[in-house]
C-alpha cells in the first residue's frame, strides 16, 4: 500500500458535534484525501456523513460495552474508556497501514480522547488536535508527541465564520504534512541519546565529539525534567541504539 | 499584490539557532515560498542564510538599541523589547500585504518573542510556533489566537532525525495552510457575540433565534474564564456589530 492509498483518521464524538465534523471532513476531502471516521460519543452518531468505525466497536476495543458506559453516565470514565479503545484501533490501523495523519477535535473530553488516541503513533507522523484546551497546560495529555494543537478560539459547537477559518486551516495543515511525510514507519533512528545540563555540559561535548568521529548521530536531551521524560519515552519506543545517562539531575 | 507573491515569515535568534532556522528555511523554499527572515537574537546573527530583518531594526522599533541592550545583559528585558519590535514589525509587514503566514521556532525565550511577536496577527492568518514549551500552559503567552504549536520534543539546538522530522512537518503544515487561506485580511464578520453559561443557556438560545431570524450569525462565548477573555480579544480586533453580554459569571 503506497502513501497515497492510506487515509486521514478522523476521531470526535459525532453525536453532539456532528456539524463542526462534518464541515472538518469536507475540508480534508477538498484536499483530495479520504477520511476514516471514528466515533467516540458514548449518546449515539450522525448520518451526516459515512463512519467507518462506530463508537460500539471503541468501547468494545477496551473491554466494555456502549450499552453499559450509556447506563453508567461516569463522563470521566466514559473518556477514560473511549480514549483507550481509540488508541488500541490507532494502533492497529498504523500496523495495517491503513492511515497516514491523524485528526482530533475537541472540548474537555473530545481533547483528552484524541490525545490519548494519538499516544501509539510515531514522532513524525502527522498528528493535529484542535482544542478549546490548546493553551491550557496539555502536558499530561500530549506527553512528549509531536501533537500540534490548534486553539479552537470559540467552542467546538456549531458553524461560524471563526469555527470555520479555523477548521479550514487545520485540515489544511494536516494535509500539507501528509503529502510530505513519506517515512512514518520509520521506528528505530540509529541515534545514541545523552542526557546533558550545565554541570555536564563539558562531559557530553567531549563524548558527543568522540561518538561522532565513530559515526554516531548523537541526540542531547537537558536533564531539566521535560527533557529526561522525552528521552525515557523516546528510549520505550526502540528509537536509539543506545544510551548516555550521564547527567542525573532529575534524580536528585 | 497576490497572495502568490507574498513571503513566509521566519522569527528568531539566528545568533544561536542557526542550525536549525537555516534547515527550517530551506524546508519552506522547497514548497516553493519565499521567506523573510527576521532576527531577535541579540548577540549576533547568521551567515548561512540571508537576513532581511535585522536584530538591531527589530530593537530600535521598540526604541531600544541592540548595543544597550547587550551591555545591560538583562535576559528576561531584552526578550520583552525584542517581542515588543517584533510585533511592531510583524504589525507593518502585514499592513504592507508582503506576509502571508509566520513561522516561530525557540526555547523559553524564542517562544516567548515569537508568540509576541503573532500577537498582531488576525484569527484565521496562518501561524505556528515549534517551542520546546509546547504542551506547557502558554495561555498568556499564546492569548485567544490561533497560534499552531508544535512541540520540538528534543531542544532546538542542532539537527538530528528528531529535530529535522519536527521542523519538516512545521513548515508542511505553515505552507499548507498559506496555500488555502486567502482571506486572510477580513477583520469585520458581520457577527454578533453573545456569552453564556449553564444558568443562561435557556435566554441565549432564545435570542440566538430571534438574530439569525433577522439575518444576524451568533457566535456564542462560555463564559468559563477562557470564553470571557476570547471574546473581549475580538471585540477589541472589531470582528463583531453587535455584543449580548448577557451572562456575567466571570465577573462574580
């Protein structure tokens, strides 16, 4: 299956934002691209446009049953559920090498269940949020991906001409990376990591000039919190050939 | 002069991140835009790529000189004058239709002056920042625009798979958007802003009817906190002809 056979996943809950999906999903079809749309509102769907992957077959992908989270009425744990369900058909559908950039849009909920959506997908590969939380603090949710976040401005809540411009340019934007990125599957990077800060910074210098001239490419996260999670998350996923932990400031 | 005609602005401190803003650069000429490149960066510049926006232009626009502000060797001063010209500059760049999109790429400091920097942009012109704080809370920083952020994931500090993969999606997703967006100076929408809350939806639904029974678009604000603030930010960009402040939570 070549690039352009694959499709932009399109995740929301279409029961009670059906209008603002519909109108993103005409805006990536513009650019020439198929959707596959994945409903993860628990009070039901839309007929305003085809979807692939209902809302039930999420649920179930967690180990639980529309039915019962309906009857439950826990939003927290409804999100909590549906946003796991999505992340196991993400996965699945990259190994399938069915889609090639993903696309979320969201309030409080609809944000949390995209991002967790978007957790198995590779540093690289196309991922955009639009959210009403976009300048809040997502880290948590984003963790250390590559999720660019569209700030919704007004609510995720019907059409206007802000709701629109703003749609527009993040089917936009999604497109633009998915004509280009062509190396999505690329997993393992070849790269020796090494953790560095001030105190160290000397050391790492010295053992990056050396893992150099040996024909390493070497990758300096600062050890000042947010750098040390990126490389733990990078290291889960198979990303270096080997690591240089020298500096341990986030341990002390 | 047509939106083909009009250049991709690039934000930030060639004196240190050269590196990456030339790969960044070079990344956008290859989707067939001209750049304008605009150094903040105090302590120098660059010689791999040319720059026609100077640092010294962007401090005198705040009424600064880039000499003080080296000798003072105020980190957190000089980051607030450079934001201030930047957004001065950005501000007459637009007015001169010679921009259609912009692009910022930076640390805490190179985020800060680049979303400064954005500050002047209308919602709906296409924007993007690759920040090392990009799932941190930039709500001020960030405002109620639309700013696209892109978390770097590894420092803006050299090039590595990683950082070039980042930068490559970034510019795919700027020139993507800038190739649709063509509206990008309609400041006037012809709108009617109105807030609300639980306590009020009832009212506001009601009048949302009678306007757009009389031909009125609504656009309605949750007055969470958020809401408020966006709303005040596009009355004062004049994007409304009529306010229903009907529901003043935020003020309680």
């Amino acid at each position: 299956m070549t690039q352009k056979d694959k499709s932009i996943l399109m995740i929301g809950c279409f029961d009670t934002k059906e209008e603002n999906f519909n109108f993103l999903r005409q805006c990536i079809v513009s650019h020439g691209e198929s959707v596959i749309a994945m409903n993860t509102g628990i009070f039901g769907s839309t007929s305003l446009f085809p979807v692939e992957l209902e809302s039930d077959l999420v649920a179930a992908e967690a180990g639980e049953s529309i039915g019962d989270l309906r009857k439950r009425a826990d939003r927290g744990h409804a999100v909590e559920i549906m946003g796991k369900g999505a992340g196991k058909l993400v996965s699945r559908l990259l190994t399938e090498r069915k889609i090639k950039a993903v696309i979320g849009m969201g309030g409080g909920g609809g944000t949390y269940i995209s991002l967790a959506a978007m957790e198995p997908l590779p540093i690289g590969f196309p991922k955009l949020c639009i959210s009403t939380l976009a300048s809040k603090d997502v880290t948590r949710q984003v963790g250390m991906k590559d999720i660019l976040l569209m700030p919704s401005v007004v609510d995720v809540a019907g059409l206007n001409r802000i709701s629109r411009l703003i749609m527009r340019n993040a089917a936009a934007a999604l497109t633009g990376m998915a004509k280009v990125n062509l190396k999505t599957d690329e997993k393992s990077l070849g790269t020796i990591a090494i953790s560095m800060f001030g105190n160290t910074t000397a050391c790492v210098n010295e053992c990056t000039k050396l893992l150099e001239a040996k024909g390493y490419e070497v990758m300096a996260f600062h050890a000042n919190g947010l750098g040390g999670n990126a490389m733990e998350t990078l290291i889960r996923e198979d990303c270096f050939v080997g690591i240089l932990d020298i500096t341990t400031t986030e341990l002390a």
